[in-house]
C-alpha cells in the first residue's frame, strides 16, 4: 500500500501522481482505509489543481476496475447529456437509434440540482422498473435493442462513493471529478461508442462556451485514452427544451413527438444526436444517410414500437404509447403572465428548474419526494414577442398557493425589452 497521506500532499502540491497512486487513493478510500476526511482532502486538492489528461484516464480507469465491466458481442452506441432543463431526449433517442439497428445500452441518473434525470421521468410510468439486473439489462437490449437503467451496486461503486462526498464538500464543479464520473459509467455499460450532448447556457453547469470546450476536450480524451470513440455536440441550454417541464408531462410530450407532433428544438436536436451516434458506430458512413433513416424510423413508426416494447419488458403499462394522455394529471394550473410587453431577450433557465421544485418537480436533496405529475408548460422562446399579462405558459401542480408562487418566479427568469432579438439555434457552433 502506497504511503496515502504522501500521495494527497503530492496532489496539494500540484504534481503528477502515477497510475498506481492514483489507484491506491481510490482503492484505499472504497475500502474504508481512507476516511471521509482525508478523502475531501484529496478532492479539494484535485478541484484547486487540477489533473492531466493521463491522470484523469488514470483516475477514471480506477473507478471503473473498482467493480464489474459490461461488453457487448456485437457494435453499441450510447449518448450523455450533461444536464438541463425539459432535456427529455433520451426517452426519444434510444428507441429510434435502435430501429435503425445498433443496440443502446443506457445507464441513466436522477435529477441533479436544477437539472431533471432519465430515470425520474421513465418512473411516472406506472411499474417501469430501472433497478435492473446485468443478465436482465442484457435480456433487454438483445430483444428491443436498447434499455435504460440505473447504476447498479456492482457498476463503478468509487463513483457512487466519491459522489456522495463530493455532493457534501463543494467539489462537485470540479472538471477532471466530472469527467471521471460520466466517462467510468459510459466505458463500464459497454458502450464502444459515445455521443456527448455537452449543454451550453443558463439552464446547463457549463454556462459558457469556453468551460464547455474545455470539458469537451477532458471527456473526448479520457474515452479515446481508454478505447472509447467519441464525439461531441454541443446544444443550447438558454431556453428549456421543448414545450413541458416534469417527469410525466416530458414522458407524454417524448411519446407524442414519437407519434408525429412537431416540436421543432427537440426536432432538431434529436435527430441531429441519432445521426451522429449511427455514423460514429459505423452504421452509415453518411450523415445525411443516417438522417433519412432516423426521419424514417420516426414516420413508420418503428421507433414508438421499440419503446412500447422496451416500456413493456421492464414492468411499464405501454398502453402511454398509444395513449400518454393517461399518465397522471396535477389539479390545477396557473398561468405563468408576461410582466412587460417586448421581446423575450435571455431566460434564466437554471432558475425555471430550480422554481419547479417548489411543486416537488425536482429534488432539493436526493431524499426529496417527486410529484410525478407536476411541472410546467412554457411555451415563450428567446426571439419570441409577448404582451403584458399575456400567458407564456402555466405552471402544473396539485398545491394551488405553491403554483401561484411558482409562475411568480418563472415570470422573473425572463427579460423582456423592445429590442427585436434573434432566435438562437438549437445546435452550437463551438470551437
């Protein structure tokens, strides 16, 4: 066993640790040779200096030999978006990659701080089980061609564990910690192949685009240092996506784009992320020929079988498919009104998920209650003109007092001015 407390003065002091002392901190803190503080040490020391790319792979292969690796006989493809307000994209994406023939293996997560999760939506429908086994993970993707659950006991347990001490002492942000955590679950689901929707915003934790390249370029070369191809898209967060907020409304509105609705911002970015994660696989060596096939597993309706399917294998009434209407309704609803007459110039989305959870749309800490069928519906865009009093959307909830205070600060996140303001594009150009 390395000398520990050597290896964390080393990092305080900014240098270079080695594969095996990376290892023997991670290795020393799952097995409880490492305290909590000690540990906090350790990652303070990380977030105040940083890490190379080559730790970083070391760090991140650590947490991955920490537990068990999945792998896949044949080509696998997955997509991580690193967070944002009404991102239902997954619920869309998974399905309709699969109908154009290349397995998905999905591990999901909860809602985080203002941000809301995969599995918190799959959830709203009734019975769907995301706590599957590895055989039943596996049985699932062989027979639907995707699956998406949550990270079990025996996958990356050092990223669960550093989590959990990260949530509480403030290193949360830290770049080399962030890219470790998603890059560990990604590489050990089995994924070969990775798309990242890196969100740029208010409504994303890389608000700008220089931090969004920079974790950009952290994530991309720890997978290809570790045998991964990925690529990067980066996406506007500066307006929620899509028309609701709110783990069933997201269901309902994912299955209605499924079943022909357009909603042009997830239009966009969801066949743009398909595309790209069925020419990284290989699949199509043409983008434009991934694209016809995605529109076209959307319009036969292929991809709305794979997730009735899907939805039915792990315990789900996939009656939502044919019917989303079904999925629990709040009881009221309250107007969310424009405060001014303009142009709607930037919204605070970060703020809109962060009021949502007034009505227990999201969580304030992981053991927080989530009313499934709260949320919101907003309809007003960037570029977008309102008049005074006019309603941009409502808020959805079963507490008539917490709604009205909710639709107040929705009403705040906006700023409204006479200036004309263009509409921002969905898919970023950053450099």
């Amino acid at each position: 066993m390395e000398n520990l407390l050597q290896i964390i003065i080393k990092k305080r002091d900014g240098e270079e640790l080695t594969e095996r002392e990376v290892e023997s901190i991670v290795n020393g803190y799952v097995s409880g040779d490492l305290p909590d503080y000690q540990m906090t040490v350790f990652l303070m020391a990380v977030y105040f200096q940083g890490m190379t790319d080559i730790e970083i792979g070391y760090l991140t292969n650590s947490y991955i030999r920490t537990g068990d690796r999945i792998d896949f006989p044949f080509t696998t493809v997955d997509k991580h978006s690193t967070g944002g307000v009404g991102d239902k994209i997954s619920i869309m994406l998974a399905p309709i990659v699969a109908a154009c023939g290349v397995k998905v293996p999905m591990i999901s997560g909860r809602a985080l701080g203002h941000t809301g999760g995969t599995l918190d939506k799959l959830e709203s429908i009734p019975g769907l089980r995301t706590d599957l086994s590895e055989s039943e993970f596996r049985k699932v993707i062989d027979e639907v061609g995707f699956s998406i659950i949550s990270q079990t006991d025996n996958l990356v347990p050092a990223d669960r564990k550093i989590y959990a001490l990260r949530d509480v002492t403030g290193t949360v942000e830290s770049l080399p910690l962030i890219t470790a955590s998603i890059m560990s679950k990604k590489i050990a689901e089995g994924a070969a192949n990775l798309v990242l929707d890196l969100k740029v915003g208010t409504g994303a934790f890389m608000q700008n685009e220089s931090a969004a390249t920079k974790l950009g370029k952290m994530l991309k070369s720890t997978g290809e240092r570790l045998g991964q191809r990925v690529e990067i898209v980066y996406s506007n967060m500066n307006s929620p996506l899509g028309l609701y907020i709110g783990n069933a409304l997201e269901v309902q509105e994912a299955i209605e784009y499924l079943q022909g609705k357009n909603i042009p911002d997830l239009d966009m970015l969801t066949k743009h992320l398909a595309a790209k994660m069925l020419t990284l696989s290989g699949t199509y060596q043409e983008y434009q020929q991934a694209m016809r096939a995605v529109t076209k597993a959307i319009e036969s309706g292929q991809a709305l079988e794979r997730l009735a399917r899907f939805i039915r294998m792990q315990g789900g009434d996939d009656k939502v498919c044919e019917t989303p209407q079904i999925l629990g309704k709040a009881k009221y609803t309250v107007d969310i009104s424009a405060n001014k007459t303009g142009y709607i110039q930037s919204i605070d989305t970060r703020r809109i998920g962060y009021a949502l959870m007034n009505v227990n749309a999201g969580r304030r800490v992981l053991e927080s209650q989530l009313d499934y069928n709260s949320g919101a519906y907003i309809e007003a865009k960037i570029g977008d003109f309102v008049n005074v009093d006019e309603a941009m959307g409502k808020v959805i909830c079963n507490d008539k007092d917490k709604g009205r205070y909710t639709a107040e600060l929705i009403t705040k996140a906006y700023i409204i001015s006479d200036h004309k303001k263009k509409k921002e594009n969905i898919i970023l150009e950053v450099e």
